[in-house]
C-alpha cells in the first residue's frame, strides 16, 4: 500500500478503492501453422474456440467466495488489510450518496473474482470486487490495481444490467453474467505509486448494456475546478461499519484543481495522471461525500458541453477509511489515458493477447495465415486455406464482439465482403457491404473514424473522391460522406488507430510520384474526418512497395505501421504518438522472407 504525507506533517496510508485482485496476463496459446499445397487447401478459416459461459450452478458455487472475499485488489498479502477488515470490507461504497438503478448508468460492471487456489485451506483464496464500465459491447475498463497480477481469464467474471449487487448464493438479480477472456493494464502501473491506473477487460460474450465513451484528450473543461462531476458505484453506507447497500448508489463530487489535490496528498498526487473530486472530508461519515473501498474501477462521469456523459476518470485511491478530514477522493484521468486504452478496443488481435497480428497471403499458393505478433518479431499461427478470389483483404471487428473479421474484396465482380464468425451457427459468414467496388482504389478499416466509438470505412475512388462510411456496429453503414478530392494522388492509404495519440483515428498517406509520406490526423467526425496533412517522411516505391497498418503491434497504445522492401524484409516502425517526422521510433527488422506474400492486412 503507498502512504501520503501532508505539509502537516501528518502520515496518511493510502488504500486502493476497491476490491482484491490478482491478475497474471494469459496469453492465448499459438499453435504453428504449416501452409498446405493449393490442392490441399480450400478456403477454410481457423475456427475459433467457442465462447466460454458460466453456468448457474459454478456460479453458485463461485459467489460465496468472491462476495465474502476479504481481500483488496492489488494488495500481496491480507496482512495489508486494517484490523477491522471483514468479509464485507471488500464490497464498494460510497459514503453520503443516494440510491439509483442501473438505468440511470447502464454501462455499470460488477467485476467479481473468485480464486480458491486449488487447495485444501481457505487461508490462502483470493476473493474480491471491483467496479467498471461497459465501453463496448466486449470491453470494461476498470483500474489497473484490480487486474494486474490476477488471472481474470481463470478466475473472474463481470456482472451487467443489475441494479442490485450479486448475492452470495449467486443471483444477480435479472442481470447478465459474462466470462472474461483476456486483460490489459497500462504498460507503465506502478503498484506503488498507484501511476498509470488504467485497464480494459474483454469479455467472451457481446453484452447488451448501453456502452458510455471515454473523454478525449483534448478536453480540459471537464476538468475544470467546481464542474459537477458523478461517481457511481454499489456497497457500504459508512466508514464505521460493514452495512452495504444492495442497490447502486451515486454521488455528486466537484472536480478539484491540482493544487488543492496536491496540497492535501503532496508528491503522491501526479498532476496530469490523476485527478481528484469532491468537497473535503469532514473526519466523519457526516457531512463527507466520497468514493471509497470497493468503489475501484468505477467511473466518474461529467456531462460535457453537447449533453453526452462521458467518463473522466477511474476510481483509483484515497485515504484510510476514506472520511479523513480534508481527504479528497482520487481518480486516473482519463483524457490522459484514453487514447492508450482505446487500443484495447479497436485491436487488430487474432489470437488473444493485445497485440496486433498480420494476416498474410503466399503470392504463389495463395494461401492465407496469420502471423502473430511477439512485439518485436512475428511467429506462425492459423492457415486460412486458399484464399484466391480475392485481391484485397483489411482485418477489422465490425460488430464490436471480440472476433477479428475481415473486409475482402473480390477480384471476378469487385464485390466487398464482410467475412465474420457468426457463433450462433458455429460458422463464417460473407455479407455483401460494398457491390462492384473494382473501381475503389483504396478501401480500409481505420476504426472509429466519426467519433461514436464504431468502427467505419474509408474508400477512395478512382476519380480521387474520399468517402467515409459511418458504421452502424453490426456490418452495416449509413450513406456515405464525401471527405474531399485529389486522394488519386497517393498510392497508398492506410489507418488502423491513432499515430499521433490525440484520441482520435489518423491516416497514413504516400504520394505516388515524390513518396513523400503524410499523416492525416483524425476530426472525429463525418463531414470533416481528417485534418490538414503533415509530411512525417519520404518513402519511394523503390524503398517500400509494401505498407501495412494493422493497428498497435507492440502493445504500448500507440498505432505502429509495417513496411516491406521490394527484397522482401519487413519492417516495424513503432508509433510513437508524435505528429512530425519523429512519428515512428526507428525500424526493426522483422524478417527477409516476406517477399513471398502478396497481400498484407
């Protein structure tokens, strides 16, 4: 646990608002694939493993522990506890709010995590919860202290559209129960200096509740001193005992200036990562307004300018017992974080780890695989059988349900597809988006383009023309946007997330005639989706004659683009979130043998 000391020179121990948890990274296991011969090989796609659901009875059998669990996430022993800890210590709280239902906040998560360790004695379960927020269909992000050392994949689930807290016989009162596939927490968490709390769970299963958005980076009104702010969150209704609440509860805390913040915790209050809200503590439960433990991974939302709630920071830490007369609940600011977690949802991931993979086609047998990425190398995965028909392929997730899919063109009619695992059938399916598109010059999947947190298409015709086709998150589009002329004047058009680490999807450019190579930073929005361009370098068709963007490779949160010399090495150019010609950290070599593949996604 981190302590704080004031200009008083009082000693304060600092505590996770939240619950226990151990969360150990799993890295789905990746198998090589060997390419088959042409003859071998049909069209004939991995088939991914099925969903994972828990059922009623290992729910059952999980709860117990996990709502009676008396650990904090984030803490390596129980020692770390206070005396006074109880099975219910671990539950959320927020002192002097009112009740509510999770219609007001339907993006509410209740994370839950049950670990028994497999032994014969209690002594050593792991049980705890946490709050967060549904983002997209398939991703809550939380704090870091709950997920890092923790296996959520083994251990943990997530509860949505509940008002009332799961019980420890199981029910979760009407709401939905989902198993987590993987985890991601900031690179940089310090468990320490509770730095860099930030994390995004996957889910198995698409759930149904009403996703909220992140705040940008760019926004500093929502952090303005005294702007109205709301916190969210279910359990205990007072410092001085264990009585919780069945039911979510709000409060409304003012956003605090960094000064004050500072004044109060000095050097452990990182002005720029965190954020603090609310009036102070008055010592008491009376009179005290706050967030306190259990309430970790939840969000603090503030209603911007246009009406749209947005999420502005994640429940992180705050004093012992939380009513510390001056105290100030403490948050991870999120316009410094989203674009970092933003990754996480949009990822070019086949094979569950949060890096982005490369799908790849032998330009000779024209089978297809993919190639996983290791962070700094590629190493073999599924074969995708014979995959000829086509002459264009931009690896994507259009509904948003955690399966890559894959926008294919084909070469006989022109017609674009939508290639997606449907799990309900057990199969792939192909659903015609774009009819005749020979004459598209360039087609990709960015992510979210217009600013609505769904994934959109981009296309240029042969006559120049941009257009923008705002997703709906199911496959589907609206009408088209026109997004200006003289886009025949690049060979190349790539995008998939953010290079200059503003928040918003860019694109790369390439000048046909002078290689010259433009970054085109991202509007957020439909009519005017990309800002003016910025040369960020010069790469000729004699240098690369491959360029490749399938999102963040490495896993650090910044967009990395690929790059192949006509000899056949590729290259990964790191993003490093800098909108100059210091956009990419220098090459690494991933290979020589990729003069072998024709089509890169």
């Amino acid at each position: 646990m981190g302590t704080s000391t004031s200009g008083g020179g009082r000693h304060r121990r600092r505590i996770r608002i939240a619950l226990p948890v151990a969360a150990a990274g799993l890295a789905a296991a990746v198998a090589g694939a060997l390419f088959l011969s042409s003859a071998q090989a049909a069209e004939t796609p991995p088939t991914p493993s099925p969903a994972r659901t828990m059922s009623a009875q290992e729910l059952k059998e999980r709860a117990p522990l996990a709502v009676a669990g008396d650990d904090t996430p984030g803490s390596s022993a129980k020692e770390s506890l206070s005396a006074s800890a109880s099975p219910r210590t671990i539950n959320p709280k927020i002192i002097g709010g009112t009740t509510t239902t999770i219609t007001t906040a339907p993006w509410m998560a209740q994370l839950w995590y049950s670990d028994d360790r497999g032994t014969d004695t209690t002594s050593d379960d792991i049980g705890f919860f946490c709050g967060g927020s549904v983002i997209s269909p398939t991703k809550i992000l939380t704090a870091a202290h709950c997920v890092k050392g923790y296996n959520w994949y083994a251990n943990g689930w997530a509860v949505t559209s509940s008002t009332q807290l799961m019980s420890s016989d199981g029910n979760v009162h009407g709401g939905t129960v989902s198993l987590v596939s993987r985890q991601w927490n900031h690179w940089s968490y310090s468990d320490t200096t509770l730095d860099n709390d930030i994390a995004v769970l996957t889910l198995e299963t698409p759930v149904t509740a009403t996703p909220i958005k992140m705040t940008t980076n760019t926004d500093s009104a929502s952090y303005a001193t005294g702007t109205k702010a709301t916190l969210y969150g279910w359990g205990r209704t007072s410092s001085a005992t264990q009585d919780i609440s069945d039911t979510l509860k709000t409060a409304e805390l003012p956003i605090q200036s960094n000064t004050t913040c500072s004044g109060y915790y000095g050097a452990e209050y990182l002005k720029g990562h965190m954020v603090c809200a609310g009036t102070p503590a008055t010592g008491s439960d009376t009179g005290t307004t706050t967030a306190c433990n259990g309430d970790s991974g939840g969000p603090l939302i503030v209603r911007n300018a246009a009406g749209e709630n947005r999420i502005v920071g994640v429940v992180s830490w705050g004093v012992k017992d939380c009513v510390e007369s001056g105290a100030y609940s403490v948050f991870s600011k999120i316009s410094t974080y989203a674009a970092s977690a933003y990754p996480r949802m949009d990822d070019t991931n086949l094979n569950y780890d949060h890096l982005a993979d490369l799908w790849v086609r032998n330009a000779s047998t024209k089978v297809a695989r993919d190639l996983y990425s290791k962070g700094t190398s590629l190493a073999g995965g599924d074969t995708w059988g014979s995959m000829s028909a086509y002459n264009l392929v931009v690896q994507t997730d259009l509904d948003r349900d955690g399966y890559q899919d894959l926008i294919l063109r084909r070469t006989s009619d022109g017609d674009v597809f939508w290639k997606h695992w449907v799990p309900s059938s057990g199969t792939w399916v192909n659903k015609l988006i774009g009819d005749n598109w020979k004459t598209r010059t360039q087609i990709l999947a960015p992510g979210d383009v217009t600013g609505d947190y769904l994934p959109d298409l981009v296309a240029v015709d042969s006559a120049g023309a941009m257009w923008v086709y705002p997703g709906k998150g199911n496959g589907a589009f609206a009408a088209p946007v026109k997004n200006g002329t003289g886009w025949n004047a690049y060979n190349v058009v790539r995008g998939h997330g953010d290079f200059s680490f503003d928040g918003r999807t860019d694109l790369i450019a390439r000048d046909k005639a002078t290689g010259a190579v433009y970054l085109y930073k991202g509007n957020g929005t439909a009519t005017s989706a990309f800002a003016a361009r910025i040369k960020v370098a010069t790469w000729t068709n004699t240098t690369y004659n491959v360029i490749a963007a399938v999102g963040d490779v490495n896993g650090d949160g910044l967009a990395d683009l690929l790059a192949r010399t006509p000899a056949g090495t590729l290259y990964l150019y790191k993003g490093t979130g800098k909108a100059t010609t210091a956009i990419f950290a220098t090459r690494v070599s991933l290979g020589t043998s990729y003069k072998q593949y024709d089509l890169f996604g």
